[in-house]
C-alpha cells in the first residue's frame, strides 16, 4: 500500500506524521501518515517495531514443551496457543487420529470459555469507551474508568461474563493464565462432576448477558448510521474456518474464501494445505508480515480475519440466539458481506453469546466429565494446527527431528493477516478526518478506535517488549519537526512550541 510514495519525483514536498505508541490494544505500535504537497494523505502505515523471537527460541525444545511455552506469547490469549499448538503436536503423539470424545469436548470448552472472556475484555474495557462516549469525549473521561461511572450496569456485565470465562480456565488448566490442560495426544486431567455442577450454576446468567451486550451493540450499531457503517470502511476477501455442513466453526473445520462481494473463493479446503493457497510478504518498516491469497496475488489477496469473517462467510451459527442474531446482521448486508470495521463490535457480540450458548451444552453433555483423555495412533514428524482464536485464524506449523525436539516454527496469528486491512482502514479515516494541518486528540483517537475495532494484539503478532510515550510527530523532508503532540499516561495532551 503506497509504496510509489517512496520513489515519488518530488519528495521535498512530503510531510510525515506519526503516532506511537496505540492504546487500548493489547501490545504497542506506531502508526505514521505521510502527506503530499496539498496536505492529502497518501499513505498510511501501522509499524510493529519489537523483535519477534518465538519462532527461534522454541526451536531445539522437545516438543511436549510447546504448547506451554508458545502461550508465554500473550497474557490475554494464551489459551487460543497452547489450544491450537497442542493440535499441531498432537501429530508427534497419535499422527492424524482423532481425539478421544472427551477430549475434544474439553478442549472445546475450553476454547470457548477463552473467546468468550477475550471478547468480553476487549468490548467492555477496550471498545466501549468509544462506543458509549463518542470518538470526541475527553480523553481523560473516554476510558474504563469513565464507563464504571456513567454505566455501571455496563461495567459490571463486563467484569462478570469475563470472569465466569476465566473459571471454566482454571477448571480445566490449573490457572486462569498460563495453565496446562491440554497437552501434545490428548488432555491432562478430566473435568471433576463437582466442578461441572458450580460451573453449571452461573452459564444462565452468562447466556443472558451476553445475549443483552449483544442487542445493545446491534441497537447502537443501526442507530448510528451511516457513521457505523461508513468509518474506516474498506472492501476486502473473508477467511475463516468453517464447519462441514455450513455452521460457524471455532475449533476444528476446513478453510472458507470468500471475496468482497459474497462469492465463494475456497470451501472446506483442509488447512493443512495452507501453504498452497497463503504467502507471507516481509516489508522492512515492520515486524509483522502480510499474508496474501497466492490465487489472487499481493495486491488483491489480502483478506480479513475473525469475528467479522467468521460471522459473514458462515451459513448458520448452531446455537439459536447467535443464529437468530446472524440472521439480522445478515440482514443489515442485504445478504452481502458486511465490511464496516465498527460492525466487528457486533459480530463479536454475537460470537460471545454463541460461546455462552456452547458452553452451555458442553457442560450438560455426559462425556465432558469422561476419563479417556489420550489419543493413540503413528506418530508423524509433521503438525499442523488451526483454530479460530478470538481475534482470527491462528495457525501453528512445526517440524520435529529423531530426538523429538522441534526443527521448525512457524505461526501466523491472527492480527499479522488483519495486517493490510488495519493499513488500509487506518488510510480511509485519516483521509476522511485529517485537516492536514493541525494534529488534535479526536483524528488520534479516531485512527486507533479503527485499529481497536479489529481487536489486534500486537504481542502476539510480534511478540513485542516494552512500552514507549504516546507522541505524534508532523516532520517535513529534512526531518525537522514540524508539530508535536504528546499524550502522557494519565492522559494528559501537550503540544511542544514551535
């Protein structure tokens, strides 16, 4: 995207503009704007700037040791990689067997009670503040804080759904972060009768709220139209895993393309092949790559991950409230995708209540409290895992050798394929709200509420260190600033003197 600009004729006349670091997402990043002679943006970056190393340092491990050390990736999604590693290992146990019927289940509950407590955490902590206060709300009232004062009810659903999630954890992993439980052939220990019987107790409650969040979304959602539906808005493909007959998939499915319009790319391709149909582009002002479709090459392959995706290219949710909630977001497309970034908000939503809903039915079925817990089949030196992680489609790859330690790494996480479409809709509102000439706090807030609409968690897509001032530099050709303003960490704005 924009890449002509760095050989453009004249680049005397270009200005650059830059935001580091993002709030309100889990890790830290920079975004930089750089302008033409007439002020117009032209290009538009979103820069991760931490050494990635994971994929390195794991190599020379034995590889029961993965799934517990790939989650140190993330303190909020750690069980999205220690699921999805355990899949890909679980080839170096049993081969290509099924799991045990217990074992899937508990890995299911599990999985979910993940995405639900993730989807609670960044909608009522993270995305809310926007969503409740408006993109001009002061900064120092437009956070958690604020929505704990003016919206307890709000607050309190929050805390409370992403709780309940954060148990169903500990159950089943010992810990609600940085747990075991699932393990490389199967699972660790079984789910105890009397812990399935105080986990029973509360799913109502839960199902109810997250049906409540989800209608208070969808409400706002169409109330504020066409702002909703035109910020950020960009056109891109949908990818995403889906079941065999259709229904939205988290854990276990075949891959689903669909283009911009609706129409069906790939369908139930086994994600074992994915090196067949994705590619992984590098650029040298970032960390994070930039996954395209070979089919459709780098400039028209760049596609969209997660709830969004998974909520436009499946046919039905198989639980009834989602699926009665699909239907009206289906109907809010006119039966096409729908591409407004904001409506992430909404498919998250609906992805909470089914994983309530999900969770639900798994704890009332009998083999969740099953003993069988290991599978058994011809190990092979080869694993590929994919699940659908709260933010997207999470991918790990590893090889091991004859001393059962691993030889390859490879994951691509959810965020690094949302890459390009965070770049692009960071370019459509910085050409809609920037003036080109002053730097204020609402074009700031604005350029990260489109970024947070996605969700991105730029620890894992980088596995980043550190954490550095918010600042927004104007500089012209020479590097000299032009105009600075920097955000504090209590939220305090100030402009340096030119």
């Amino acid at each position: 995207m924009g890449e002509s600009l760095e050989t453009a004729a004249d680049p005397q006349h270009l200005r650059r503009i830059v935001i580091e670091p993002l709030s309100r997402v889990e890790g830290h990043g920079k975004v930089t704007l750089l302008l033409d002679e007439q002020r117009k943006v032209h290009q538009a970056r979103l820069h991760i700037v931490e050494f990635r190393g994971f994929e390195r340092f794991i190599q020379g491990r034995p590889y029961w040791e993965v799934p517990t050390l790939v989650q140190r990736l993330c303190g909020i999604c750690p069980v999205s990689h220690l699921v999805c590693a355990s899949k890909a290992c679980d080839f170096f146990v049993s081969g290509d067997s099924p799991m045990t019927p217990t074992t899937d289940k508990l890995r299911r509950l599990l999985h979910y009670a993940q995405t639900l407590q993730s989807h609670a955490l960044h909608f009522f902590h993270l995305g809310s503040p926007d969503l409740l206060f408006g993109f001009d709300d002061d900064v120092a009232h437009r956070n958690y804080v604020g929505v704990i004062q003016d919206h307890p009810e709000v607050a309190i659903w929050g805390v409370r759904i992403r709780k309940y999630g954060q148990e169903v954890i500990r159950f089943l992993t010992g810990k609600r972060i940085h747990g075991t439980g699932s393990v490389p052939g199967g699972f660790n220990k079984p789910l105890m009768a009397e812990e399935r019987e105080f986990l029973l107790k509360g799913i109502d409650k839960i199902v109810t709220r997250s049906h409540h969040a989800m209608e208070g979304i969808r409400q706002q959602f169409l109330a504020r139209q066409p702002e909703y539906g035109t910020f950020g808005l960009i056109r891109s493909n949908f990818l995403s895993l889906i079941r065999s007959d259709g229904g939205l998939e988290l854990y276990h499915g075949g891959f689903r393309v669909k283009d911009a319009d609706g129409h069906v790319l790939l369908d139930h391709f086994d994600y074992r092949g994915y090196t067949e149909i994705l590619k992984e582009e590098v650029k040298p002002w970032t960390y994070m790559k930039f996954p395209h479709l070979t089919m459709l090459g780098r400039d028209a392959g760049w596609y969209r991950v997660g709830p969004l995706a998974r909520v436009n290219n499946c046919d039905f949710i198989p639980t009834p409230l989602a699926e009665t909630a699909r239907r009206e977001f289906v109907a809010f497309g006119g039966g096409r995708p729908v591409h407004a970034p904001l409506a992430f908000h909404w498919a998250r939503m609906i992805e909470m209540l089914h994983c309530a809903e999900t969770i639900r039915e798994l704890l009332l079925d009998p083999e969740i409290v099953g003993t069988d817990l290991m599978a058994k089949g011809e190990r092979q030196r080869e694993g590929i895992g994919v699940i659908e992680a709260p933010r997207g489609t999470l991918f790990h790859h590893y090889r091991i050798d004859e001393n059962d330690c691993i030889t390859k790494a490879n994951l691509i996480v959810s965020t690094t394929s949302n890459n390009q479409a965070m770049n692009e809709s960071v370019r459509a509102v910085a050409t809609t709200y920037f003036d080109g000439r002053e730097i204020t706090e609402g074009l700031l807030n604005r350029i990260e509420v489109a970024i947070r609409a996605y969700d991105p968690c730029l620890s894992c897509a980088t596995h980043a260190v550190g954490k550095m001032p918010l600042q927004v530099e104007v500089l012209d050709a020479e590097g000299n600033v032009v105009d600075r303003l920097t955000k504090s960490s209590t939220g305090e704005l100030s402009r340096e003197p030119r």
